[in-house]
C-alpha cells in the first residue's frame, strides 16, 4: 500500500537559509498534518491542511508558513532557519470519509534538517 | 502543565514480560486516543485507536481509557525484542479540532 512520501529525506542549511519541505499524502487522503520532533522529544503539531485550506495552527513560528496544493501534496516553507530548528519534521495524511478515519493519522519516514 | 503528560521512561522488561504503558491528561474534551509506535530514526505508525472511553484489543495489544480519571494505558502481552521502540500516547478532540497532541513518547526496551 502506498504511503506518506516526504521529501527530501536529509537537509543540511545553514543559520538564516531557506528551506522547503515537501509532503505526498497517501492517495484519497484529503487531509495533511506537520509536526516538528527535537532529539528525544515528541512530535509537536505545527499546522494541518484540509481540502487546501488551513484547518489548525500550533506552535508553527511565523517565519515558517505552509500550503496545500491541488493534487494535495504539501509544502513547508522555513525561512531564516535557526540553529534551534534542526530537528526531524514529519507530515501524517489521514481522510475525512468517516470520523474514524479523519483520527487515523499515517505518518511519513520524515525529514532531517539539521542547521550549521 | 502539558495536556498530555508520559513517563519517558526508559523501561526494560525481560522477553515475555507484560508491559504496561500509561499518560494522564488534562482537557476533557479529548475523545480519541491512540498509541504510536516510533522506531529509531522512523515516522511513528498508529497501533491502536480508542473513540472515548473502554477497551480495545488488537491481538497481544489492549488499549483502555478511562475518562473519568483521565488516563489512558496500553498493555502488551508476551513482549518481544521486537517491540523496543518509543510508545507515544495521542488524543484529540475529535469533530472540528485537527490537532493531535502527544505525550513525550516511553521508550521501551525488550531484552530476550
């Protein structure tokens, strides 16, 4: 079965770049979620997307912003990276058909930034 | 106070062993819970999935909540090596709230 594709898998920038994080749902999944997760600690929710709008905002700092396109896929945009933003990123997809479903979040291998 | 709290652990249990896996939280509006399982350098994968209170079993995994005391636990029976990973519990609200909050995760370690 398909999965959640994340892209790129490792990124390495450095202090006040830019970077872009790329995100595939699951196939018919009309919903996708960020998390960020620092060494040792859980995933903490920064903004989630349904039908390409905004549905729900954490903790995302302002310099980093988010969309949803079309086909669905994701992109998290981080500018004016900080060393404190290293971390792995993760996107999860799920599906609104049922309110089973919409809960039953699958989450991507994630992405590692790492910041110099 | 987080809304979820979670033993980090780690906990160490021998092969065979029940493990017993707890977080207490602190909204009650909270109606879904679930567990994840996060291997080193991994996205974590949804084990077990409970709408409000009572169990669930899924082969040697049994979630159970109790929403009158804020507590959610999951049990694994006859654990192996295979298993040592980090247990993240998660709840939401459910109908118009996306957002998931997690415990800290426990990391758990199976000796055989």
């Amino acid at each position: 079965a398909a999965g959640v594709i994340q892209s790129p898998r490792h990124l390495i920038k450095e202090k006040r770049e830019t970077a872009t994080l790329k995100c595939y749902p699951i196939p018919r999944h009309d919903t996708v979620y960020w998390y960020q997760q620092g060494p040792g600690q859980d995933p903490q929710f920064l903004i989630s997307f349904y039908e390409k709008m905004q549905s729900d905002k954490g903790s995302i700092p302002d310099r980093f912003s988010a969309q949803q396109f079309s086909d669905y896929h994701s992109e998290l945009n981080m500018s004016s990276l900080e060393l404190g933003d290293s971390a792995l990123y993760f996107c999860a997809s799920s599906s609104t058909q049922s309110e089973s479903s919409y809960n039953e979040q699958f989450f991507g291998p994630g992405t590692r930034l790492t910041v110099l | 106070q987080k809304e979820v709290e979670q033993d980090p652990g780690p906990l160490s249990v021998p092969e065979g062993a029940i493990v017993s896996l707890n977080c207490t939280y602190s909204n009650s509006a909270f109606q879904y819970f679930m567990w994840y399982r996060q291997y080193s350098r991994k996205g974590p994968e949804l084990l077990m999935y409970t709408y409000s209170s009572g169990n669930k079993e899924d082969g040697r995994f049994t979630a159970q909540v109790d929403k009158s005391s804020k507590y959610i636990s999951l049990f694994i029976r006859d654990s192996q090596p295979s298993d040592s990973a980090t247990y993240l519990c998660a709840m939401s609200v459910g109908t118009g709230g996306f957002k998931t909050i997690f415990g800290a995760g426990t990391r758990l370690f199976v000796k055989a």
